[in-house]
C-alpha cells in the first residue's frame, strides 16, 4: 500500500491512481465521475455529516471507496448504492484489504440509485453521498422519499447545485430543488470543497450540502404529489406572475386566480417569492369551493 502511515487506511492519491490502473477505471464525463484523492476532505466530509457510532449510513456512488472507508470508521454500518459494474465488482476487496475488522457491517447494492426500493439490514439513518451533478437533485429526492428513516444528509455536489438546493425564497437561484426539497428537510449550504482534492479535477468547483428531515412533516391536505405538481408549474414559467404560470394546472387563468386567492397568496406574485408551506396552500385550495 502507498499510504504514508500504516495506521491510516483511507485512500491517498497514489492508492486511488494504483487502484484506477489495476482496475483500468478511466473517470467517465458521462457517470460524473471524479474521485476524491484527499483523505482530509473525506474526514472533514464526515465530520461535517455529524455521523455516529450507531449511524446506519446509505452512500450513493462510492466509486473506489475513499468516503466508504471514512464512513466505515465512523459509523455502525454502510451500504453503499454503486451503478458501475467495475467500481462494484471491486469495492469489497478494497474494505476487506484496508479496514477488514468491519468488513461485515459493509454492504453493496450494485444498481442505478434511481431503481433502488430497498437496502439490506436495518434502516439508513443517514445518507452521505458525493454525487455526480447530472443527476445529484433526482437521486438526493428519490432517496429521502423513498427512505424516511434517513434523518441526516451531508451531499457534495457542484457548487451551484448547492446553491440551489440551499436558497430561500426570494433568491435569484430559488426554484424546484430549493422547494422539494424543503419538503422533506431544513437545508443549508455546509461549506465549499475546491478542486484539487478530486481526480480529475473537475472544472467547477463543489459545495456541501446539509439536510435534516423536518422533525413533523409539513402540515397539510394535500399530497405530496399534489405539491410538486403545483411547484413544476410554477417555475416552467419562472417569469410570469401565478396567475398565468398555474392557468394549465389549474385548468384556467381565472381558475389559478381562484385557487390562488383562497389560499391567501397574491396571483400577482410569482413562484420565487413562495416558501414550500404556500406551494402546499395552493394545492390545498386547487379547483374546489372552500366552505364558508
């Protein structure tokens, strides 16, 4: 092994470029691939996801495993969710070679995170997840709506993306990912990661992404669904005002004028300035007659 201290087993950049060769793994553009070769950042990864000793985590594309090893020190269990027919096919030896007293609280799902409805063992209580930018906001939703156990989120994603996911109403970038998920979670932006701790290095930079399941989910009759759909609506026409970017949802310009004033909120307003709470109102209020 090339690690500098014996002691330590998480990756270094000479283990992770010797593995990749080994295995003759070239990062693709098309998974989003690239590598975090700093073990300081994956120990500052898992700091920051506050993760425990009786931690069940969930790790969406580990790739060569350099935050698994992190995770597995720290935590109770890991089940990691891989898509890469190579990367999968040698995760496990490289726990079993570098941190084998915990080899048995591993686990690999070799499948598309999007298609996973289960995980083995008991249920995750978090989700730590380097994510590649295509598909970081579809995988983070799928994973904390299919998995109510997850309690705590720590995600590194483009620094823009964060961005997104992170913003209030009200801000330039607010839009889909902000709202949904707030849906599910308190979001914040939980510090920046610079380039040159990942192989390749990327040319953006990447930021980290905090997300605490609301303690009681959001109060309101209307469905999940129900809310989204008012939510994709809203932002297909970012620009105009509710009234005419809800008139398809609703079924008219008026009867989005309607759903909108029973629910309190100005048709004159427009979808940025709408906290996740006033998208559910909305829903709530869509083409029926309120009594009283």
């Amino acid at each position: 092994m090339s690690t500098t201290d014996p002691a330590d087993v998480l990756l270094g950049p000479a283990d992770i470029r010797e593995l990749a060769a080994a295995l003759g793994v070239r990062p693709t553009k098309q998974r989003g691939q690239n590598f975090v070769i700093d073990a300081n950042t994956v120990r500052r990864i898992v700091r920051t996801a506050e993760v425990r000793p009786d931690d069940v985590v969930v790790e969406v594309g580990p790739g060569l495993g350099s935050l698994t090893l992190a995770l597995l020190e720290a935590a109770d269990r890991v089940t990691a969710v891989e898509i890469d027919d190579v990367l999968a096919a040698a995760l496990p030896a490289t726990i079993e070679a570098r941190l084998p007293a915990k080899k048995d609280r591993f686990a690999l799902v070799h499948s598309d995170a999007m298609h996973v409805r289960e995980l083995p063992g008991p249920p995750p209580t978090a989700l730590v997840a380097n994510l590649p930018y295509n598909v970081a906001v579809p995988v983070l939703l799928h994973m904390l709506d299919r998995f109510p156990s997850i309690q705590r989120t720590l995600v590194m994603v483009q620094a823009e993306v964060a961005d997104r996911l992170a913003a209030g109403p009200g801000n330039k970038v607010y839009g889909v990912p902000s709202v949904k998920a707030n849906w599910y979670a308190e979001v914040k932006r939980a510090g920046a990661i610079g380039r040159n701790v990942f192989w390749p290095a990327p040319n953006v930079d990447s930021g980290l992404v905090s997300l605490v399941r609301r303690s009681e989910p959001l109060a309101t009759t209307a469905t999940k669904d129900e809310v989204f759909a008012v939510v994709d609506a809203a932002f297909a026409q970012r620009r105009k005002t509710l009234r005419a970017a809800l008139a398809g949802w609703a079924g008219s310009p008026a009867a989005a004028e309607e759903a909108l004033v029973r629910a309190g909120i100005s048709p004159q307003a427009r979808g940025e300035a709408l906290t996740v709470e006033e998208f559910a109102r909305i829903a709530e209020n869509r083409g029926e007659k309120k009594d009283g």
